[in-house]
C-alpha cells in the first residue's frame, strides 16, 4: 500500500518537474529537476555565450521563449516589439528575487538596481535628487569628464610609443566622475587601492551570465560546492567592497556638517538623522554599490570597444580625427560639440549596437500572471531581454560590419532608430544614460584630438568577439597611443 502512494506521488511529482504551466512560452524539452540547465551547459561549448543560445532558440520556438532553469520560470523576448511591452508595462517592471541578484545587498531588494516597488521609486528619486543638488547632469559634471580626460591624456602621454593594454584604462576615471559627486572624492589613475576595487567588479561580473546562472536556479548547491559554483569567490568579493564602502560612509559620519553637506552621501547621511528614517544602513550601502559599480563595467566596456573599432579601421579613425580638427581644432572638447560632429555621434551610436555590453538588459520579473502575446507569463516569471540580438539581428543589414554610415542619412544628417535601445525603455529605462552618452563623447575626441591610435606591429589584429558575463566585455589587446600635434589643454601642455 505504502509502495503504492510513493510512487503514485513520484509521479505527480515528477510530472511537474517537466511540465510546463498552461499556455507557457515553447521552449527545448525540460529535464527533472534541472530544467533547461543541461541543454544551457551542452550548448555553451557549442555558441561561446548565453546570449547566443536565447538567440538560437528565440529563431526556432519564436520571439517569446520559455525556459524552466532550475526551479525557475525564465523567458527571454526578442524583438523591438516584445521588448518594448514589456519595459514599458507595470506587471513586468518587477526585478528577480533569485539568490543571485539578492546576495550583494544581504537578502533584501534594496538599492538602486535591483528594488522595486514603492521602495524602488522612493530609493530612485532621493538618490536623483541627491545627485543633482551636487550637479549631476549640469555643468559640473562636464567639468568631471574634462578633468579626467585630462588626466588620461596625460597618462597616455607619460607611455608614448609604448604598447599599452586598454582593456581597463577607463575604469578609475569612469569611477571618479561620478565618485567625486558621492563621496567627494577623486582617486589617481594609478591609485591602488582603487584599481583593486575595479579589478573586483570586473572579477564580479565574469562569474555568471546576467540570468544568475547556478547560484540562482540551484542555489542550494553553495553548501556542497560552494567554490565551484563561484559562491566563495561572490561572497568575498562583495565583503571586500561593502569593507570599502563601511569606512567612506565611516569618514563621512565623522566629519559630517548637517547644515552643509558635501557631497551625496552627507545628504543620504543628514536623510537618515530624520525623524522619517526611510533609509537604513544596509540601503545606503547598496546604493553606495550600485553607484560604484554604474558604468564601471558597462560605460567602461563600452569605451574599449569604441577604441577597439576605431583601431581596426584607420579610415573611420582619420575621418573622426578630420571632423575634430573642423570643429574643435587644438581647444578642448566641449559638450556642446557634439551637435555639429554628426560622425562622431555615429560612431558612438554604431559602437552602442554592435557591442551591446549589456546582452540581455537587466532581468524583469511578472509581478503577477501576465498575458504576453499568445501566452500566459505566470507570477515570478524572470524575464530576460535579447538586446544583444535586438542589435545584431535581421533589422540591421551587415549587422557584423562595424559602419557608422548606417546612422547616417544621405545629406549626411543623424538617424535615431528606433531599434537601437542600448539604455533600455519605460520607467526602468537607465538614469545614466545622459552620462554615459557625454563621457563616450568626451573620451573619444580628447583621445583622437591628441593621439593617433595603432597596433602593435607585432600583435595580431584585435578580436571583436566579446567576453561573456554579466556584461560583455572585449578580449585584451594593446594599442600604440602616438602623439599627434603639440597644443594645449587646461595646465596641461601636451
């Protein structure tokens, strides 16, 4: 009798684990308990990137996929259609509760990145707030981008002639300009400490793929293998960092002046001291990670592409250097040049498509059942979105050519297409955006103002095949920063 009901509920059970829910997106044949995992891993060795596999499947089951990894609902949309559904409608502007995401900020959906709800909205506005009373988004942020172009000019100009790895060059002025905002301070190029802190974000964002990996479809696995699945490596990644941020916040206590706050962690500081307590000493902390890690990897990434491209092809590179010296000529860049230097903005619009660091966005969950198309996407749903093939796919024609020309009308005007969506959309859409645009652009013409970029003659030409993880990021390679004309910037004689 006894025998009889085990197996009876063995095969409720069992049929659960490779059923799908009713009316769920098509997807590859489940697997007990491991879902679409096995086929993920198998396929990995096949396609290189996660990426490359939603893109597979998307072509043979469609552009709404459904995947069961692990215990948890995945599906991944794809094309400009679904994906702007779905960023743009409250029931999908949910984040992933999975293990992964919620480990960096102890447990909780806190911060900046991955909270939402009214702790989202309430997080969003002080924190913008915050940044705008120290002038995000003014003037005084151009001059942050200016100072640290500089101060890379200057450090390209100490290495001329020599072979320099780029792979990370932009990191800690990345950092510093949005740094000296929130903590009020700026660190050398070559600050330690700093670049220990880059180099584990980076570590960080190479362990999973943006969907979580195994940490969160079988997180129950960190007590078995914990090194194997990365957990060891996360966890003291993250202690590393929070130890960072615990004794600037530290600092900031000790010397705060609540009638004239400095900088943005005084004002999150002085926010705390009221009788509202909205904020605790966990969120400020993950908001404090959050913003370090804004663009580190993704603005960070995106620029080594842009030098990348621009390197391969002298072309492009002679012409960008000719609009430079049409608009600009030996003065220092400013922001408001970028309306007259419509290549430029080409090539940095060509560099957000075929780079796509961010292959998949940041995931969406259902906050609730949810028709999507021709399907039902239950609660808890996580969603990934396929940017990476959103701009590399049918829309565009040669989509693997690196050409700044398809932005480009005939009477040499600016295209803004609609398919081009590097930054997101709807309310979940990235507040840096106007940032990441303007430091792009600064970086580009002060570094093309001053150098002409080479390969080493004795390096191979670089690879544009990316380096998967939660961001992509380009294989290392190394480029001769040459001088071109004498003039000068700021105090700086070049």
């Amino acid at each position: 009798m006894w025998a009889l009901i085990i197996f009876i509920l063995f095969l409720i059970i069992f049929k659960e684990l490779i059923q799908k829910p009713p009316s769920y997106p098509p997807g590859p044949p489940l697997v007990p308990l491991l879902g679409n995992l096995l086929s993920v891993w198998l396929n990995l060795k096949k396609f290189k990137y996660h990426h490359s596999i939603w893109q597979n499947w998307s072509h043979k089951y469609g552009n709404i996929l459904g995947l069961r990894l692990g215990f948890v609902n995945v599906v991944v949309v794809s094309g400009k259609h679904f994906i702007k559904e779905v960023s743009t409608r409250d029931v999908f502007d949910g984040r992933p509760n999975g293990f992964f995401y919620l480990m960096r900020s102890f447990g909780k959906k806190i911060g900046l990145v991955f909270s939402d709800g009214s702790t989202w909205n309430k997080t969003r506005r002080l924190v913008l707030k915050s940044l705008k009373n120290f002038g995000y988004g003014s003037h005084t942020m151009e001059s942050n981008i200016s100072e640290e172009c500089r101060a890379l000019i200057e450090l390209r100009m100490s290495e001329t002639g020599k072979p320099v790895t780029v792979n990370h060059m932009f990191d800690v002025s990345v950092v510093n300009i949005l740094w000296k905002l929130v903590a009020g301070k700026r660190y050398d190029l070559k600050d330690e400490q700093l670049n220990i802190l880059c180099d584990l974000i980076t570590r960080s964002f190479k362990l999973a793929d943006m969907s979580g990996g195994i940490l969160n479809f079988m997180p129950f696995l960190r007590y078995f293998m914990p090194d194997i699945i990365g957990y060891t490596e996360l966890k003291s990644i993250h202690d590393s960092l929070y130890t960072f941020l615990k004794n600037t916040i530290s600092e900031h206590r000790a010397s705060i002046d609540l009638k004239n706050p400095k900088d943005v962690i005084d004002m999150l500081l002085i926010e705390m001291m009221a009788e509202k307590k909205d904020l605790t000493d966990e969120e400020l902390q993950v908001i404090c990670l959050d913003l370090l890690e804004a663009g580190v990897e993704t603005v960070s990434n995106t620029a080594v592409f842009m030098l990348l491209h621009v390197v391969r092809d002298q072309k492009i590179q002679k012409r960008l250097q000719q609009e430079i010296d049409m608009e600009i000529g030996s003065r220092q860049p400013s922001l408001t040049d970028r309306n007259r230097m419509v290549y430029t903005e080409a090539v940095l619009l060509e560099t957000l498509r075929i780079s796509s660091v961010a292959a998949v966005g940041i995931p969406h969950m259902a906050l609730d059942d949810a028709k999507l198309g021709n399907y039902l996407i239950p609660k808890g749903t996580f969603i990934l979105l396929a940017i990476y093939d959103l701009h590399n796919g049918r829309h565009w024609k040669d989509p693997q050519i690196f050409r700044p020309e398809r932005f480009l009308t005939k009477e040499g005007n600016l295209i803004q297409d609609e398919w081009l969506m590097p930054f997101g959309c709807g309310r979940r859409r990235c507040i840096g955006e106007g940032l990441a645009r303007s430091e792009l652009f600064m970086f580009l013409t002060f570094l093309l103002q001053t150098f002409n970029l080479k390969i080493p003659e004795e390096d191979p030409i670089p690879s544009t095949e990316p380096v998967d993880g939660l961001s992509l990021s380009a294989k290392n390679f190394r480029i001769i920063f040459e001088p071109r004309v004498k003039f000068y910037t700021g105090d700086i004689e070049i």
